[in-house]
C-alpha cells in the first residue's frame, strides 16, 4: 500500500512539474502566436499542431538520445530520473498547451484588444485582460496538458526506465503489473488513473458552469 | 527631450491633430489625410458612406491602427509610437460594439482607471458617478452579460467618460443601440458633452445624429477628408458633389452661368433657368444644389391656386416619375429634363392628389440654390 502511495504521489509530482513548465513555456508562445501576424505564421502553426499530435514514444525516443550516457547531455546524469521523465513530458505537454492556448485566445474579438489599448492599457495589461476573457479555453489547455502526460507511458517507460521506488509511475507500473498477470494490482493502479482523469475533468467541468453562470 | 505636453498648452491649438496620415492596408492606400484636429471643447462628427475610412482615422488618431505615414500631435507635442501609451493614457475610447470584460458592471468601468494605477475609494466614487450620469448605477453589481445592448452600451461610455479624457474617441457609438433606445442614448451623451466638454471625435454614418451632438462635421469619402464646416454648413452649402449626394441633396442639375444681376447669377440647365445667389462669374460651369425639403410642387395648370410664396423665384414644370414614402413625408422625383427631388408632407400629397405622371411645377428660392463649381 505505501508503494501505491509513492507511486501516485510520484506520477501527480511529475506530470504537475512537467505541466507547469509547459504552462510556462506554452501560454506566452501561445499568446505571441495568437496576437501577432508575421509572415512565416501558418508554418509555426502546423508546427505546433503536429506537435500536439506528436507520438509519446517519439518524444521519448528524442530525450533518451540526448540523456544517453553518450548522448550529448550524457554528462548530467538524468537518464532514468524522474527529471528525465519531466523533460519528456514537458516536450509532449507544451505543443498542447501552446496550440489549445493560441486557439482560445485567437477565438477572442481582436476588437477587445483594440479597446483595451484604447482605454489605456499597456501591453502587459492588455495581455492579462486577454488571458482572463479567454480563461475557460486556457483552463482546458491546462487540463488538457495535465491529461496528455498523466496517461502517457511510452516515454515515462523510456526514459525513466520504470525503476521500484523512483521512477515508477501509475502507467509504468500497471504496463509491469499486466505482464505479470498481478491482474489486481493493474486494476487497483487503473482505479486510481481513472479517479485522477474524473477528477480533473470535474474541476474542467465545474470552471466551465460557473463561468457560464456569472 | 521629454514628453510635456501640457507644457506647451495653447488653448488656441487643437488637442489632437493628425498631418499628412497615411493608412495602408494591403499595400491600397484606404486613408489619406492631410490635416484633422479637435479643437479642446469641440466635437468634430467624422462622417461618411461606409467604408470610407471614418473608423480608421480615429483608431489611427490614437496609434491602434499605422499610420504608415503622416503624424499625431497631442497638444502639439509629436506622439511617436514610443509614446503611444502617454497618448492613450489621455483618450477614452468607445467603438461600436460595446466590448463589455466578463466581469460586472462596475469592473468594467473601473478598468480604464485601474490601468492609470487609479484604484481603491477614488476609483469607486469616480465609477458610481459616471453610472449614474449615464443612468445605470442600478446595474452596478450585475454581470456585463446580462445587459441589453443600450444598457452595455451606456456601460460602455461610462467606462470612457469615468477617465475624464482630454480626448473621447467615439466609434459609431449608438450602432449597436435598438432605435428605441438610441435617440435617448443621443440626447444623454450630448448632454454629457455639454455639461462636461472635452474634445471628441464622433465617428457616425447617421447625418442626424452628427448633426445633433457635432460642432463641426467632417465628410470623409474614398479616405480623403472632403469638407471640414460646421454640420449646417457642409449640410446646405456641400464643397462637391459626393459630398452633396452624401449629405442628402437630392437634385443636383449641372448648367452654366449666363448672366449675373447684383449677385444673383441665371443659370441655364437641361429644363430651363434657374435664378442663385452665385460667387462665380458667367460662363461658369456649375452643379445647381436644392435640398428636397426646399422644393415645394404644386400641380400645373390650376391657375385658381395662388402661388404659394412670391420669394419663390425658381420654377421648373415636369412629370412626377416616382413617389417613395420617407417617414412623414414622401419624396417625389419630378422630371424637369433633368430630375428634381421634393419632398412633400404625406397629407398635402394625398390633398393634391399626386399620382406618377401629373404634370408639376417646381418652385424653389434661389437663396435654396446651392452653386459648386465644376471644372472640366
């Protein structure tokens, strides 16, 4: 039982930092793509949304040969660390949160920016009203980011290695678990993805009516 | 150098002006004016067809849109794009739509303060003020959301009132307003004006309401400024004929000065001769101006009728071709060999009895006559 703790408080750890980073990353790349017009604009967005459709495993593969012991950040170490982990899901969360973060925020009445200036607001002010009318979309960007790495095994079982008391995670486990046959022991693992997958959608869900009611 | 403008207040100099602006949209040219400015209690209504750059002059007045050539001065002090947030700091915009935040009523208001770093007891006071004056401090703590479109946008020129601007920029503010309510919005935000005058841009297609809350008016056709007057001005004595098709003058009859007696010039037309106080001298060619509501008809050949007026010097005799109801009156196209637009009240219509085809004649006075000269 105190291994399923570790393991899940591990799996929340993990997939929180790395959904952070890619909050950090992707809302002010998203708010750049969604505000600005230049020219190479409709390159960088099928860009992004190739990335958000990017293969877990593509972005593990990626990570595992630039943290190889021989690979070109070999020297660090991380390979088979939880940090290894988060590297990699921040590469597959930040294409989500950036594409669906643009969206929401180009899906905005471009004349709202207009009278934001025009009311006197600098850039920094325009930009947070801008976040705040779009906060719904930007609330299921987030939790659509959490959600992509939550569930994501490929990459976690490459680069983290699936390593007892490490870098075992909730998919990992259950992946080692079924091979196994230790039926009960994925299953327990299963109920717990599946109550984190309902209880963000509830918070999603919930974020969505209220705002509708106000 | 630092940017002063109150430093070199002139009370004679406008307080927002724009020299030699130029918007590109496309690479097409879609504004190009030479000179435009706003006086410090004046308010200037930009009028023009649609599309003909009225919007774009005023968001380029306050750096939303290029301008890509040309200057805006704030007191006479050069606003560099550098400078674009000192200048915004200073306006008040409103545009069409009332481009309400997701918040409540008395939020949305204090915005434009909280980005001036204005807040707390100050701010609130300010906002209960200016709702009040726009007859919505009931709606205070309501979501912007629920607000019908007058009501959103009263909010709307509370939000842009509350900063006490030196410059309000007006985007066709009552479009968005039902008719019902938008004459009571016009009245409200004219008494505003008056009470509390700022220099104001009014962007408006509606010549009515131009008329109504503008000290000057502006025409703008094709992205060039046409004619800058007072509105009863450009509205009787048009610069050229777009502006005169623009603002209403329906009969428009080209002819050439033939004689001039003591200021009064005879101008010969297609049907006839009409009599007009002229500047110009004989032999020029001219475009003759009457406004519809200067044009009286009285059928031909009822000599028992008097005259309606003896100062009525003009009279031309043709064929009524249409009649179009236009509110309490209707508007009779009379073909004199060239047309003539009169409009008539819809009860001395029906007691005259006009049909399609009565033979009319066309009285005007020849101080109705506006003259613009053509140059060929």
């Amino acid at each position: 039982m105190d291994e399923l703790i570790q393991i899940t408080l591990l799996s929340l750890g993990v997939s929180g930092i790395a959904t952070a980073i890619s909050l950090l990353i992707g809302l002010p790349l998203g708010t750049v793509l969604a505000l600005s017009v230049f020219r190479s604009r409709g390159i960088v967005l099928s860009v992004v949304n190739t990335g958000m459709a990017l293969p877990p495993v593509v972005a593990g593969l990626a990570i595992a040969l630039l943290l190889w012991r021989s690979g070109p950040l070999g020297d660090l170490n991380l390979i088979y660390t939880p940090s290894a982990i988060i590297l990699a899901e921040v590469v597959i969360a930040t294409p989500v949160i950036l594409g669906l973060s643009a969206a929401g925020i180009g899906q905005l009445d471009p004349r709202l920016q207009v009278q934001l200036q025009g009311l006197g607001a600098s850039r920094m002010q325009t930009v947070f009203w801008l976040w705040r009318e779009a906060r719904l979309s930007l609330l299921a960007a987030l939790m659509a980011g959490f959600g992509s790495v939550i569930s994501e095994v490929g990459a976690a079982m490459m680069v983290g290695g699936n390593i007892s008391g490490q870098t075992r995670v909730l998919t990992t486990a259950m992946v080692l678990d079924v091979g196994r046959g230790n039926f009960g022991a994925a299953i327990q693992l299963a109920g717990i993805l599946l109550a984190l997958a309902f209880l963000v959608n509830g918070i999603l869900t919930w974020a969505q009516q209220s705002g509708k009611r106000h | 150098m630092t940017f002063d403008p109150d430093a070199a207040e002139d009370a004679t100099r406008p307080v927002l002006e724009a020299r030699d602006l130029v918007v590109r949209r496309g690479g097409r040219e879609v504004l190009s004016i030479a000179k435009f400015g706003v006086s410090r209690h004046g308010t200037v209504a930009v009028v023009g067809p649609n599309g003909a750059g009225k919007s774009t002059l005023l968001l380029a007045l306050a750096l939303l849109v290029g301008p890509q050539e040309g200057s805006v001065l704030l007191k006479g002090q050069l606003v560099t794009p550098r400078l674009a947030l000192h200048l915004r700091r200073r306006i008040g915009l409103v545009l069409a739509a009332p481009m309400l935040l997701d918040t409540t009523v008395r939020r949305n208001v204090a915005a434009g303060l909280r980005f001036r770093g204005i807040g707390g007891r100050q701010a609130d006071v300010r906002v209960d003020e200016w709702l009040d004056r726009l007859g919505v401090l009931a709606l205070r703590d309501r979501s912007a959301r629920e607000l019908s479109s007058g009501e959103a946008q009263r909010v709307s020129l509370a939000r842009a009132f509350v900063l006490e601007p030196e410059v309000l920029l007006l985007d066709e503010p009552f479009a968005s307003v039902d008719a019902a309510a938008r004459s009571q919005l016009i009245d409200d935000t004219g008494r505003l004006l008056r009470e509390t005058p700022r220099a104001t841009v009014l962007v408006t297609h509606d010549l009515d309401e131009a008329g109504r809350l503008g000290t000057r008016m502006s025409v703008i056709i094709n992205g060039r400024l046409r004619q800058d007057a007072p509105p009863e001005v450009v509205l009787s004595e048009p610069c050229d004929e777009d502006v005169a098709a623009f603002v209403g003058v329906q009969t428009r009859l080209p002819g050439r000065i033939t004689s001039i007696d003591d200021g009064l010039a005879v101008v010969e037309v297609g049907g006839g001769r009409i009599e007009a106080i002229s500047a110009f001298g004989i032999g020029q060619q001219v475009m003759c101006c009457l406004r519809p509501e200067d044009v009286t008809l009285r059928l031909s050949g009822q000599s028992s009728q008097p005259m309606p007026t003896t100062s009525a010097r003009n009279r031309l005799s043709g064929v009524i071709t249409k009649i179009v109801g236009k509110g309490p009156f209707v508007q009779v196209s009379v073909d004199c060999g060239a047309k003539v637009v009169a409009d008539v009240t819809k009860a001395s219509a029906n007691e005259m009895g006009l049909r399609e085809g009565d033979l009319v004649e066309a009285t005007f006075k020849a101080t109705a006559v506006h003259l613009i000269g053509l140059t060929l």
